[in-house]
C-alpha cells in the first residue's frame, strides 16, 4: 500500500492507505481524531469538515492522494483548550443539543469568520447552509457566530 506524508494539526505524519481512501477515514481510523464525524459520505452534510491550507473542506471527499502537501486542521487542533473564539461562543450560547455535527459547524464557521470578520446574518446563514443539523439548532448556531465576530 503506498505511503502518504501528511500534516495534521501541525504534526507530520506518515500514512498507509490506497490513494483513493477518503481523508476522513485517515483521520479517523489510521490517525484516531474521531471529532471529525461521519455523517453521509457523499458531501452533502458537512459532519466531516476539516480545514485543509485553512479552508473549510469535506474530508469525506477528499482522497488522501488528493490532501498531498496541505495543512489539514481537524476540531482537535483548531485551539488548544478550546479557546478559538467560536468554540467560546459555542458554549456561551450552549449550541449542541446532541452534538453530533457540531464540529463540522465548528471547522465551518471558523473558516469562514476567517474569510469575513464582519459578517450580516445573511452571510452567516448563507456561509452555514450547508452544514446539517438533525436537531435543527440553527438558531443558536447563528448566534454563536455573530458573538464569535463580535
Ligand atoms: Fe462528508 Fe457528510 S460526511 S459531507
């Protein structure tokens, strides 16, 4: 099986896995940081976001032949501590209810406050409209992300 020279959350690591394998099952399976989640495998939930060279990017459909050279930070790396400031909006507000997507909506608004300090709610919505989630905690969500650019 050919071998694949990744960093992840600053550290370098060298992997083993066919080219084709998805990076979220690198992550999870071969590098144990199961905080990036499984949701649907097809791209359409936003479960699985990582940052990849500081973009949010669904690690379900990047292969670990396509990852090549790139950062990739997954929830664990984003802060130490969970000090990242949409991590403390996050428990300020008290957004999980079962927690599940959460730290896909974590990696996501993080990238995304990255690109727009400043954001309306519109553009929170807008930014955020791709990530699931089932217990429909939307609201909270949005405010979370505007205290975090506050
Ligand atoms: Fe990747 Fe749903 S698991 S988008």
């Amino acid at each position: 099986m050919p071998a694949f020279n990744i960093t992840v959350n600053g550290k370098a690591h060298t992997v083993h896995a066919d080219s084709d394998t998805p990076l979220l099952w690198v992550l999870r399976d071969e590098l144990q940081l199961v905080g990036t989640k499984f949701g649907c495998g097809i791209g359409q939930c936003g479960a699985c976001t990582v940052h990849v060279d500081g973009e949010a990017t669904r690690s379900c459909l990047l292969t670990i032949g396509q990852a090549g050279e790139r950062k990739i930070t997954t929830i664990e790396g984003l802060s130490e501590d969970n000090s990242h400031p949409v991590q403390q909006a996050w428990k300020e507000i008290d957004v999980p209810q079962c927690g599940y997507c959460q730290a896909g909506q974590i990696m996501t608004a993080s990238a995304f406050l990255h690109s727009n300090p400043n954001p309306t709610s519109e553009d929170i919505r807008g930014a955020m409209q791709g990530n699931i989630c089932r217990c429909a905690t939307y609201t909270r969500i949005e405010k979370a992300v505007s205290l975090a650019a506050e």
